[in-house]
C-alpha cells in the first residue's frame, strides 16, 4: 500500500522517478507521452527499427516470427514462445551457482548458493528471494542477451519509439516457509507496474519451474482493463487477494506460465501479475527491462565497495 510517509521518502530519494509513477498510473497519460516521443524522435526511431530488423536475423531468437510477437503483445499485453539456447541456461546457472548472491536485493547481506540454509540461520529468518548484482560486467551471456536485436526490436515496435535497455535482473526464489511480509514486498500478490509511462519485460527461467510452483501468473489484457474494485484503485498503487483477481476477470484470462529452463516470455507489466511462491523447487528467474526513459532507478550496478558477505564462520 502506498503511504503518505512512502511518497515523500520517494520525493527526497528520486524526484523524477516518483512523479512519474504518481502520473503513469492513469493510461491515458501513458498513451499521450508514449506517442508524443514517438512523434519527437520521427525519422530516428524510423533509422533505428530499419537498423534493428536488418539484425534480426543475428538474434538467439531468430526463429520467432518478430510480427506475430508484436502483434501478440499489441493485442494482450504479452507474448509467448521465446526460447533460451540451452548453452546460454547452462552458462548463467553456472554463474549463479559461482558468484554471491544478495538477500532482500541487499548488497549487505550476500552468500553463496551453496551456503544458503547457513545464511538463513545466520539471519534467523526464511530467505524467499536473493538476487543478483553487477551481473552483465560479469556474466558475458547476459550481457550479450541484453543486447540481442530481437529484444530491442520489439519494445521498439510496442513503445513506437526508441526504448531504454535497464540492468538485467538474475534472481532467486526460493520455496521456503516466507512470510505475507515477504510475499507481498517481493511481488507474490497481484498487482501491476508502474515503472514508466510504458514498460515492457522479458523473462527467462533458468530453471524448470512447474505451474504453480514459482510459476509467473498474468492477466492477458489487463493493461487495459484495469481491476477498479474501488474508486481508490484510480488513485493509489495495492496489491490485490488472489479472489479479487479471480472475480473479475474470467479464468482463460488469467495465465500460469511454466515451463522447462530456457522458457521466455514478453509482458507489458502495467498488466496484473505476480509470482507464485515456490513449495517445492526453487526457482532462478532473468529479466530484462524495457521502458521510455532512464530515471536512474533500479540499478543493478552496485560499487564493490558496497558489496558485503553474511558472516557465515
């Protein structure tokens, strides 16, 4: 729930950021900035998707029909069938499996994989999801995978403008005994993005994950048809129960992605959606972000310096 003392903290912290979010949760604000960038950048975007679709054919996804991908997203807020060569899953499991990994998104509390049931005792508290940071200078396929033209092809053709590539994201969740504390700060309830004026994500599992269990859940066409229970819901941001979701938009809508390790998906994440929590395997998740502008926000790069390990003995 967003909280008066929230707002201002957000104000001190990043002012552009926090205005947009205050702005970008009304759609038709959304559409009038996403269309008047399109119209400033004209003949640029034009250059670069002329650019971006000569290079398709150099894409690890270069068997997807980029159209039909687009047309799918323009018409559902998301899109299926991406799939990860299973040498790049290979490489970024390996990586995972060798670099620390930080509980909370905390640069203060890092461990190594193997030693996450010690860090778990050493914090006195289930972990259900640690993250990874600095990971593109890092890990070379997900850099490379961060600069894929497919990628940048269709947040291209969805934004109608040049789109802003963020920090990949390499995370963990992990099927533990967490918290709605947890589970509602880490994104396990429904609810929606509001990170821009318009955001598109791809998301790869770097694991097997089996419906329900860790599994990503959205709300095919919810960017558009927005879940009003309430006439606060135009005004602040919530996470919405499970039941409010299911009563108003009909069960075909609502979809439970799994999928082997490698699966891939597109989804404007102004659509309603959430993460369930793990209660078998683990779950290792990769994204990548797309949106209108940088409002230095969610960064992935954190300094060395600002990097700690839970003392583990």
């Amino acid at each position: 729930m967003t909280t008066l003392a929230s707002v201002v903290a957000a104000f001190r912290e990043n002012p552009n950021y926090a205005m947009m979010r205050g702005a970008a949760r009304f759609r038709s604000i959304n559409g009038v900035v996403k269309g008047a960038k399109g119209l400033i950048e004209g003949r640029a975007y034009r250059t670069l998707l002329g650019e971006l679709q000569g290079r398709l054919g150099q894409s690890v996804f270069a068997g997807i029909d980029a159209e039909k991908f687009v047309a799918d997203l323009e018409r559902d807020g998301c899109a299926f069938g991406l799939t990860l060569p299973a040498d790049a899953v290979n490489a970024v499991r390996a990586y995972a499996e060798s670099a620390p990994v930080y509980a909370d998104r905390k640069p203060s509390l890092g461990f190594r994989l193997d030693r996450h049931r010690d860090a778990e005792k050493a914090l006195n508290r289930p972990i259900l999801l640690a993250q990874y940071f600095n990971t593109e200078a890092q890990c070379p396929v997900i850099a490379k995978l961060r600069a894929d033209p497919f990628l940048h092809y269709a947040a291209a053709r969805y934004f109608g403008s040049a789109p802003f590539a963020h920090d990949p994201n390499l995370w963990w969740t992990f099927a533990t005994n967490a918290s709605e504390e947890d589970k509602v700060r880490h994104a396990h309830r429904f609810h929606s993005d509001v990170d821009d004026f318009a955001i598109l994500k791809f998301f790869f599992y770097i694991t097997d994950v089996a419906v329900g269990d860790g599994s990503h859940v959205l709300v095919r066409g919810s960017n558009r048809e927005r879940p009003y229970r309430k006439f606060s819901d135009r005004l602040i941001l919530r996470r919405y129960a499970d039941d409010e979701i299911t009563s108003f938009y009909p069960a075909q809508r609502i979809v439970d992605v799994g999928g082997p390790a490698g699966t891939g998906f597109a989804e404007d994440t102004f659509c309603i959606h959430k993460g369930n929590s793990p209660f078998d395997k683990p779950r290792l998740l990769l994204q990548f972000q797309f949106t209108l502008f940088d409002y230095d926000a969610q960064r992935d790069r954190i300094p060395a310096e600002q990097l700690q390990l839970i003392p583990l003995g």
